[in-house]
C-alpha cells in the first residue's frame, strides 16, 4: 500500500463528505431506526423493516465522482452512496457512524484458481460472467482437487486503515472488519464455480454419490475456512450495523453467543446461507443430496439467514424448517407469499421478503401497480414479523427518484394496513 495516496483537493473533498455523513449519522432519526432494528429481529417490532439495496443500479443514482486516484475514489464512492442514500431513498438503512477497511482475505477453494469473463453493456455495467471450470468430469476431476488455502494480507489492511485514518480518523472512526464471509456459504454456488449448472445437474444423476461427495468436501472446506480465520482472531462481530443476510441487518443482542469472552468464534456470529442454483431441483433431491451439508453449517453459528432468489416455499416442509438456528427466511418474487406467511405466522422466523424489482427498474413506475405488489405481500405476511428488501434493480431508467418515490409508497401503506 506504499503507493496509496490522495491530491490535496481529494483530501479536502472527502474530509468535507466524511463530516457530511456524520451529521446524517447523529440525526435523532438514525437512533430511532437503530432501536428499530434490534426490535426486529428480537422479534418485537411494531413495524416492517424496508431496505432499498443500491448496488445494483448504483450509477444510475449517484452523482459523477470527482476524485481522481483510485482510493480516493473509492472513499468517495462510500461516502456518496450514503449521502445518497439518506437524501433520496430514505429507506430503514441506519447511517454508519465509522468508515469500514475488510480484511484482505484470500480464499482458494480447492487451491484452484477461478478464472471468470466478464460482460458489460453499452454504459460499462457488468451484466453476465462466465467462469472456466475447473471440473469437467466430476469422477475423473473430483480426485484432483486439493486442500483449500487460505491467507490474510495483514500488512496490507493496516497500512489501508492507518492511511484512511490519517484521511478522516479525526472525523469518523476507521474500523477493520471481516467481510469475507457475507456470501461465502452458498454450497451450490461454489458448484457451480467449479463445474457449471447442466454439468451440476446431470452429474446428480449419473453420479449422485460423487456429487454428495463434492458437496461434503465444499461444507468442510467452509468449515475449515472458518475455524481458520478463528484461530487467525480475524472474526468481527456483526451484530450491529452490519450486513447479515441477502439485503438484512444483524442488529441484535442475542449476539454473540454464551461465554464470549472477546475472541469472536462461529458461534457468535449471523451466516447468510442460499441454493438459488438448486431451483431446478426436486424438493426430495434437494433434501437427500444438498441440504444437509447446509443443516451442517449452520448448526455452527449463532444464527441464520437462509434464501435469496429461491423460491424457499418449495423445500420449506422437507427441509428449511428444522434448519438449526434460523432467524430469516427470504420469501422472494418467485416464491408462495401466503404459504410462507401461513408457515411463519406465530414463529421466531422472520419473513425477509424480496418484492419483484421489475416494478422499479424495468419500463415506466406505475405507483398503483408497486402499491398493489406491496399490499399483497402486507396481507400475505400479517401476524408474521416482516422485512421488505428491495434487491436485484439493474437500472432506474433515468429516474433517480424511483427508489424513493417506492420507499414512501410503501410506508404509507404499512401505516394504513399494517395490524389494522
């Protein structure tokens, strides 16, 4: 990191954005979503939750960057999408009060190096990839994979944190946090990585035992990964203001576990877990196959959000009902919203549900049909504790009002008909 660095406007342009955010971050109506939340997901909100993720259209809603080196830009890029975010989405998103710096983490499943091609379109914006898999036939290739390597660049993260504190540290804290482990349970993606979907599927019949087989050895190399980076003391908690599921939030005082004393184990601990690669599955292949390498995982950690595009309803009975220590479930656009939310009425499963985003990002806002969606899913998941997370919106079509101008539709909504 010795060639990190920042002109002299850069500085004083990110210094001003940096207090900006602070003074966003210490308003009264940060507190009060902070308490919010930790109602939520104790289960004791009086209301929904709304989340508007803008990662996926975020060109299409921020202001051009002004910096120039790539850091700078980067912090720039930070601190804008949560300006943007307050100004004009609005959403239930708490406003971090300090300036995050992951950990440099390399993890190499199987020590093989993944080489992926990307495709963007005409405004430079990654629409598809394809990888080189590393697997082409499963019984042949599956005795040649390795033990998975992992390593940490230590120096590294604490030259970029020292550097972003000389930056802003007087303003804002600069923390180190993990953020590896945000979407690395995902056992089917992993499969895919290595050998493809029609490869994945057509190995489940030719040969099951094998693929049980790759599914166990990809569950224990979680495992060791993990436990690895415990041992490192590489953990950080995310029972806070952290990202702890497929658009949610881990803000919760059940966290960490009994008998923390410091060291952050697995235990203590949300994992965000899915299978959307699975869809084409049966709901028995996918409890005798897959699931229970996932019901392995997750009976290591504190708590767990499962799902994401999935439709979960399918293998809820048979599968993700008894999945140990769940806390949310994703109820996504393709899934059953009233078999879901007749499944987790009463329950201490929170229904984290995933509206269409084609009524934001694609053609005209039609506010009566985006009101009609949400309403549904408000009568759908009544008596349940509900979440709405808006993901997945590619473009906003040159309006950059959209996610907010939704955000308030959807709160009047719930003040008329939430426990009306």
């Amino acid at each position: 990191m010795s060639n990190i660095s920042v002109t002299p406007e850069d500085r004083v342009y990110l210094r001003e954005l940096a207090k900006k955010c602070q003074e966003y971050a210490s308003l009264p109506v940060m507190a009060e979503r902070r308490k919010l939340w930790y109602e939520h997901n104790a289960l004791q909100a009086v209301r929904p939750v709304l989340v508007m993720e803008l990662g996926t259209f975020i060109k299409d809603i921020l202001p051009p960057l002004k910096c120039t080196s790539p850091v700078a830009r980067e912090i720039e890029a930070e601190f804008q999408t949560r300006i943007v975010n307050h100004e004009l989405v609005d959403d239930d998103k708490v406003m971090p009060e300090d300036y995050t710096v992951p950990w440099q983490i390399d993890f190499r499943m199987f020590d093989l190096e993944v080489k992926m091609h990307r495709a963007e379109d005409s405004e430079g914006r990654s629409v598809g990839y394809q990888f080189e898999y590393g697997i082409t036939d499963l019984r042949r290739d599956i005795e040649k994979l390795r033990p998975s390597v992992f390593s940490v660049d230590r120096d590294g993260t604490f030259a970029k944190k020292a550097f972003i504190e000389s930056l802003i540290g007087d303003i804002m804290p600069v923390n180190i946090k993990n953020k590896s482990m945000e979407w690395v349970f995902a056992i089917t993606a992993r499969v895919i990585i290595l050998m493809g979907m029609e490869n994945m599927f057509m190995s489940l019949m030719d040969s099951p035992e094998e693929m049980v087989r790759l599914f166990n050895m990809i569950r224990d190399s979680l495992l060791d990964f993990s436990r690895w980076m415990e041992r490192e003391e590489l953990l950080t908690l995310n029972n806070g203001n952290d990202y702890a599921g497929a658009g949610s939030y881990g803000f919760t005082r059940d966290l960490p576990s009994a008998g923390f004393a410091g060291k952050v184990r697995c235990r203590d601990l949300w994992a965000n877990m899915n299978s959307q690669e699975s869809v084409g599955l049966s709901p028995e292949m996918f409890r005798d196959y897959i699931y229970p390498s996932y019901h392995d995982l997750a009976k290591e950690f504190g708590m767990v959000y499962y799902g994401c595009c999935e439709p979960v309803h399918e293998i809820w009975e048979s599968c993700v009902r008894d999945m140990p220590n769940l806390r949310k479930v994703s109820v996504s656009a393709w899934c059953n919203q009233q078999f879901m939310g007749n499944a987790l009425r009463g329950s201490k499963v929170i229904y984290s549900r995933k509206p269409s985003p084609n009524y934001i990002g694609v053609g005209d806002f039609i506010p009566e049909a985006y009101a009609a969606h949400i309403a549904e899913t408000l009568d759908a998941a009544a008596g349940c504790r509900l979440e709405i997370i808006h993901r997945d919106i590619y473009s906003l079509n040159g309006d950059r009002t959209r996610p907010g101008r939704a955000i308030r539709i959807a709160r009047e909504l719930i003040e008329k008909q939430w426990n009306r």
